[in-house]
C-alpha cells in the first residue's frame, strides 16, 4: 500500500532516523513520517543518522547517510578506509547471523518455502585479504601526482574514484596497483571520463593464484597506443595483459586482449584439482571458501560413484570437475566459449576422462544436451546473480533429474526459482549459507532440491 503523500520526503531532502532491521542488500531501513520506508545506505540496526534523500517513489526512499548522531548498540570502528566493506562496522559475528537470516528469510518470505532444514552458516577462513581479484577504477584529483588516481568508486557515485589499496586483498596485488599507477603517473596517462569521453586509462584488474602465486594484471583502455616495454619493466608478474574496450559504460569484459608478457592465464589450486584461469574467466573470488563451497554442494549432491551429472553455467569447470572424483559422468554447459575452452584444458590438465565441456547457452542447449547425454540423475546450476529465468527452469525439469544442486550468490533470486521447482515437484530439503565476502553483506548458499514422491510434472514443450 502506497505511504501518505504527506509523510513522502523530496529528494535533497535530510532526515533524522533510527535503523530497525538490515534490507537485503545490506542498507538500514527506518520508518519517516508513521511508516514511509526509507533505505538508508551507511546504516545498521540501532544507528540513529541524519541522513539524504538520493530517491523516491510512492512506496518508499533511498538515503544516504551523512552522520551518525548516535551509533548502534553494534557499530564498532571501521578497519579499512576504502568502498566496498560496508559492513565492516559490524562485528564478523554479528554479520553471520545478519546473514543467515536474510538467506531464510528470503526462501520463507519471497518464495513461501517451509519444510526445509534451515543450516548453520559457514563461516570464512579468513576475514581480511581473502579477495584473489581486485578490479580498480582509475579517476581524476587534482591533489594526487599528475591529477591521477586508481581506486574504487565512492558510494553513490560513478565520477569520484577513492585512491588507495585494498584491505580485502593481499599485500602482493595491493602492491601490483602501486606499481602499475606509479607507472601510468609516470607516463602522463589519463583517466577515462565518460561524460567527455576523453582520457585513456579503464580499470586495472589484478588477479592471485592463491594456491600457486602467480599474479596476472589486466589493464583496461580506451583504444590507443601503450609502451608495452615500460609496462613490463614496471610491473612483473607471471601474466601481463591489455585490454582495450570501445563504448562509454565501464566494464572489464569484451573487448579485445592482447599478452603483453607472460603466460595468457595463472593457475591455481583448489579442492586437489589446478585450474587455469584465462583473463576474463569466471573463478570464486575467494580460493579457501570456494573449496569449502564446492564441499557443501559435493555433500548434498550424495554421489555414490554411477550417476551422470549435469553442471550448468559451469564456467571453468570447477564445480564439475570436483564432482567428476564421485560421478559417473560429467557434462558442463556455458555460453562463453573461452571458459569452455579453460574447462575443457583443465579437464585435460587433472586427467579427468569422465567429463565433457560444451558452450551454449542453457536455455536453447540443454534440451539437444539432454537427447545427446541422455537424462542425468543429478543437476548442478551456478546461476548469475540474476539467478534462472522461468524458461530455464522448465528445462530443467524437462530432464527430470532426482536432485538438483543449487548454488547461489543471491538469495532473492534463488527464492522464486526453487518455488517454481517445488511447485513443479521437488522438495527443498536444504539449505546452508557460507560466507564468502566478509565485511560485505553478500552471501553465497547451496540448496538441495528433491524429487518428491508425486514424480515431477513435465512442463508443457515451448
């Protein structure tokens, strides 16, 4: 039901609130006016802030935090000075269990599931300088040497870039941004800026092999020249790229890549198996807690050493090919054919004969996947954050399988698709969170799906 006009504050507009409850998302949310939400970013449960209004609409606001005028019961002193750890003001306890709850809350509220076995979060090995990829925004200040910055972008805003390294890294990456930066300074390179569309420097991606320590570092441009000679000399690690990418919106993929030095990708090590991971692949940002991730989904996927498993959206092959120890056979699909080209290299690498790679993309592919494979006992999904599309799940029903594996980075979207599962005839059994982002509220978790004892109803073929 839509707020009282009158209680509606206008955008520029400052409040004074007091944080009830964490959104998902991570924001505080208050009550203006008698009940008009405002989702308040820079806030936790028990802050009273005075605050901006940034948006709003008929239901509720967005606001951002300018003082705490009296701080939570909670709220302990921030560690690192940069973007991009909000909840780092939180003890690492108290984060969990803000955690563990907007997972449960999520499958109960948003997708009106109960039955299930609600388990205790996994906490993460490490709480700081857990990250193995740092992406960095290069930006403009007038203080800095040579009006040159590389940092993260400030909260709410795509212009102002905060200089400085990153505490959710290591000291070796952290020290491959000061290097590349010093370089770039030297060499009187400018930043992009989108409004003018002028300037040269994107981002810089640096990328760890925790396991193994290679390090490789991505530059992103705007096309141009670049001494790549200088760049190597400045920056030494096992993989140097540049990347140069057309068009005004900021993104790290696309484009086209060229090795400057080194070897095309790094590898690492991970549940006994090396991967290799090229430039622009999709690899768990946190080596130790995607072991512990992979762990969870080998667990619930219970394989007694016979049955054909499906890995959608499989990437690098990383799930399916921790699987492949205990299954029969393993077949991966994804749309970007580099990463079917790393899965299939990484499956060649490990001696793995008992899994296959194809690209395509889900949606069209899985039912050709299904005639060539013949149905699996098991499937595994990996969606991205926007999670599976209505089409997607109804072939994955198509195939049937007795248990489906779903691992998710976020909650909101795994709600609505394992309603559409149950509702097609799988039981949630469980679910259980693990944290692989502290000082963030993002949060992963693997749910186990089941048919039940109805069968499955086969959707209607489209």
């Amino acid at each position: 039901m839509d707020a009282p006009a009158a209680s509606r504050p206008q955008t520029g507009e400052e409040l004074e609130l007091t944080i009830d409850r964490l959104a998902h998302g991570g924001n505080g949310v208050a009550r203006h006016g008698g009940g008009y939400v405002v989702f308040v970013q820079g806030a936790i449960p028990g802050d009273r802030v005075r605050a901006v209004v940034t948006k709003r609409n008929r239901r509720y606001a967005e606001a951002r935090t300018l003082e705490i005028l009296e701080p939570g019961p909670d709220r302990i002193e921030p560690v690192a000075h940069h973007p991009g750890a909000a909840w780092q003001v939180m003890p690492y306890a108290v984060q969990l269990a803000h955690k563990q709850e907007h997972v449960e809350d999520a499958l109960r509220r948003i997708g009106k599931l109960d039955g299930f076995e609600m388990e205790e979060i996994v906490p993460a090995v490490e709480q700081w300088g857990y990250r193995n990829k740092l992406e960095y925004s290069f930006g403009v200040d007038a203080t800095a040497p040579g009006g040159l910055v590389c940092g993260f972008h400030a909260p709410g805003s795509w212009e102002t870039i905060v200089d400085g390294e990153s505490k959710l890294g290591s000291a070796r990456a952290n020290a491959a941004r000061e290097q590349v930066l010093a370089w770039a300074r030297a060499e009187g390179l400018t930043a992009y800026d989108r409004r003018s569309t002028l300037g040269f420097l994107r981002n810089l991606v640096i990328r760890e092999g925790r396991r193994t320590g290679q390090l490789q570092v991505r530059l992103v441009t705007s096309p141009g020249e670049l001494d790549s000679a200088s760049l190597e000399a400045a920056v030494p690690c096992d993989s140097l790229v540049w990347t140069q990418v057309d068009g005004t919106g900021e993104t790290t993929q696309g484009g086209f890549s060229e090795l400057v030095a080194g070897r095309p990708a790094i590898e690492e090590e991970l549940s006994g198996l090396t991967f290799s991971i090229s430039a622009e692949a999709f690899f768990q940002t946190n080596t130790e807690m995607a072991e512990k991730l992979y762990a969870v989904a080998a667990e619930y996927a219970g394989l007694k050493g016979w049955e054909r498993v499906y890995d959608l959206f499989c990437g690098i092959g990383t799930i399916g090919l921790v699987l492949s120890q205990r299954a029969g056979e393993v077949w991966g699909l994804e749309i970007i054919e580099q990463a079917i080209e790393d899965a299939i290299a990484n499956a060649r690498a490990n001696e793995v004969s008992n899994a296959q790679f194809f690209a395509g993309d889900v949606r069209l592919a899985l039912r050709e996947l299904a005639e060539k494979a013949k149905k699996p006992e098991l499937v595994v999904v990996d969606p991205p954050r926007a999670g599976l599309s209505q089409k997607v799940v109804r072939r994955i029903v198509e195939t049937a399988p007795k248990r489906i594996v779903y691992v998710s980075c976020n909650p909101t979207t795994l709600a609505p698709n394992a309603a559409q599962l149950v509702e097609a005839g799988y039981v949630l059994r469980r679910v259980r969170p693990v944290d692989m982002f502290p000082q963030t509220p993002h949060i992963e978790c693997v749910a186990l799906l089941e048919a039940g004892p109805g069968g499955v109803q086969n959707p209607a073929r489209d």
